[in-house]
C-alpha cells in the first residue's frame, strides 16, 4: 500500500510539473478587477456556487487556497484542475454632464490547478497554481482621463505549497509558502501640452506565506476556521516607452529605466459551517482584506519627472453566505447557492480610472456532481457594482462609474484512495 502511494505521488509530481509551464503562461494574463480591490477571490467552480463561504468545509484539493488546515482531512490522493471565465466592463459619466465612455469589455480566463495528497494519518502535503490578484483594463486613447489612466493591467500567477498536520482528530492546522510572479503594464496620456503618452512596463517575483486552523466543533455537524495571507510587495523594474505627440519634447522624454512597486494585501477569513441535517450545509465566511496596503504607488523615472498614484486604499471586509444541498433521489449532485457584500478598497475621493472600485452585491449558483473517483462542478456568479462616484479629481476624472462582471467557474477533480 505505501509502496502503491509513493507511485502515485511521483506520478502527480510529474504531471505537476508537466502542467506548470503550461498554466503560467495562460494564468500572466490580463485579469480583471472582480472582488474587492484588484482580489480574484473565487478560485473553484465549486466555491464559486457558494459565493466561496468554503473555509470551514472545502473538500476539495483548492483548499490550498480557502483554508489548507482541511487537506488533512481528504483521504488519498486529489488533483483538480479548471478555470475562471470571467466577463467585465465598465462605463464612466462625467459629473458636468456630456457623453458617457465605456471601457473595452473584458474577457478573460484564470485557469487553475491544485493537487494534495495524505502521506501519512496526520499529515498532507499539497501545490497551487493559481491567478488572485490582477488588474486589466482598457478606456479609450482620448478619453476625458486620459491623463490619469488608457490601460492598466496587472498580471500574476503564484505557487503555493502547502502542508497540513492533524494535531486532535477534531483540530488541524497549516503552514505555505507563497512565490508570485507578476508583471505590470500601464499606459497613462501624457499633458495637454505634450500630447501622446507614456507606457510602462516589467516582471518582478515577490514571496509570502499563508497559514490556515480547522476546528471540528461536532463533526460534521459544525466547524470553525481561520486563515491568514500574508501581504506580498512586487518592486518592478522595466522599461518606460514615451511616446510625446509634439515632436519638441522628444529630446528629454526619451525611453529610459522606470520602476514601481505594489504591495499585495494580507488576508483574514474567519468562517463557520453549520449542518443542521445530513443533506444540508449553510456556511457564512467574513474575509478582512488589509488594502491599507494599496495606499501609493511610486513610479520614478532615470531623467522624467516621477509620477505618484495614491489610491489611499484602505481596511475592507467581504460577508459571504452559502448553501448546498446534497439532492438524496440522485446520489453524487449537489446544487449551490450564496450571496455575497463586498466593500470598496478605494474612498470615492481616491477614486480613479485605473481601479473604478465600488461597493459590491453578488448573487451565486452552482452545480456539482460526483461519480467514483470523478468530480466535475459548475459555478455562476453574478457581481453588481454599486455606483460610485469620484468626488475629488485627484487620481481621475469627477463622475460616476458603472461596472458589472459575470463569472463562470468550471472545476473537474479525480481522487484515488
């Protein structure tokens, strides 16, 4: 038997490795801004249909990222694999009237993988790759803001193993290591007076870590959890491209070095389900995101003037409910639903084009059936952007922006015992 476990671990490794070249250049792609601030919290189509309230219940290998402290209790050996499609766009109406201007609509794919395997009674051991932070957004060239945003895309994809110890058959815990790769590109429209723009570009690695505690209050019946994401600072250094749009003006903007640095926040999830019959399960996660983090970005130029962006983000929660119900007249189907509040990251008087961000309501559905050794689920999550205006002009334009986006969440997994 442990002979039989060595082998299919080396062969999950070895598949693992085979996929990661593959994932991370699908996952550095442009991504958009969904959940609070620029976080892409939904990592699983069978978390997406319960709006992701998972922490204290995820049996799935994606519990690398909802709450590594249940890998533990998974038997065997898991792998998943899937995608995120999500579909997003924004619209802007200047404060002093005139024409409304909408953002490129954007359709974009996070594929993810995740595998774990129990290697001993009390101990897994398990891998992500997977997108969670991302910006990618695209007005017009000669839109009203011009100046303060034309494109904004933040690229990442991170690696994250993870291992999970039961220390009481009712309580486990664990510990990851973090490494995210990303890349920034930025376009903004330089003054009146030079006319053209400028476009920013460079990749950097940045590393954190992530923790996870599952608390089996009655078995089954109810549990608790807690996680911690620690924040990750990406310091870019790359290459700046001006392009002035009066000749005069190209001697002293010439393409130079150009660096900057984003800092992505920590994350807090304290979560809790309740099973009050077998074929029952009602979770309710609060995410506490510290976007106090998202507070400046600094980008300094060899001989151009330096340009700041101060989002001024600040400390912000997400509440998220679930349910499913395990449908008895058709053994292995689950159906999901869940809703979801989510706090903007970013005060109305910091508001700009590059993160229209707004209170946000989301409503979930989803769809899971299992058969053997095979899984497949199905999420839908609609997100509705509160309008929110931009009230002081600083990082952008005065007006309201509009955004709705759309996710849908494919996830299929095989076990083996």
């Amino acid at each position: 038997m442990r002979k039989a476990r060595i082998r299919l671990m080396s062969r999950l490794m070895t598949w693992l490795w085979l996929l990661l070249p593959p994932l991370t250049l699908v996952a550095i792609s442009d991504v958009p801004a969904q959940a609070s601030g620029f976080l892409i919290y939904d990592l699983s189509g069978q978390a997406l249909g319960r709006a992701s309230a998972v922490s204290a219940s995820v049996d799935e290998p994606a519990a690398v990222w909802f709450n590594p402290a249940a890998l533990v209790y998974q038997p065997g050996v898991r792998a998943s694999a899937g995608g995120i499609f999500v579909t997003a766009q924004s619209r802007f109406s200047p404060a002093g009237g005139g024409p409304e201007t909408t953002t490129d609509r954007g359709n974009y794919v996070l594929p993810t993988f995740f595998a774990s395997a129990r290697v001993a009674e009390q101990v897994a051991v398990a891998m992500g790759v997977y997108t969670a932070f991302g910006i990618g957004i695209q007005w017009p060239d000669g839109w009203l803001g011009r100046e303060s945003t034309i494109s904004a895309s933040l690229k990442t994809v991170a690696f994250n193993p993870t291992v999970s110890v039961k220390l009481h058959p009712r309580f486990s815990a664990a510990v990851g290591f973090d490494a995210v790769r990303a890349a920034v590109d930025f376009t903004n429209g330089l003054p009146a007076l030079v006319g053209g723009s400028v476009r920013l570009g460079g990749g950097t690695w940045g590393y954190g870590a992530n923790a996870g505690v599952l608390f089996q209050v009655e078995p089954e019946l109810l549990h608790v959890a807690l996680t911690y994401r620690s924040r990750v600072k990406l310091s870019f250094d790359g290459k700046a491209d001006f392009r002035p749009g009066n000749p005069d003006f190209a001697p002293t903007l010439a393409d130079q070095p150009g660096t900057a640095s984003i800092t992505l926040p920590d994350i807090i999830t304290l979560g809790v389900m309740f099973r009050p019959r077998a074929d029952l399960t009602l979770t309710f996660d609060t995410n506490l995101v510290l976007w106090s983090t998202y507070d400046r970005i600094d980008i300094n130029f060899v001989s151009a003037p330096d340009r700041a962006i101060v989002p001024n983000g600040h400390d912000a929660f997400t509440l998220r409910g679930g349910v499913e119900w395990a449908v008895n007249r058709w053994p292995g189907l689950r159906l999901r639903a869940g809703l979801i509040f989510d706090q903007a990251a970013v005060r109305q008087a910091d508001l700009g084009p590059g993160l229209p961000d707004a209170n946000r309501l989301d409503g979930a559905i989803g769809v899971g059936y299992s058969m053997g050794h095979f899984k497949a689920d199905l999420g839908y999550l609609l997100v509705y952007f509160l309008p929110a205006d931009a009230t002081s002009g600083r990082e952008g334009p005065e007006g309201t922006y509009h955004t709705l986006a759309h996710l849908v969440g494919l996830t299929l997994a095989v076990s083996w015992p």
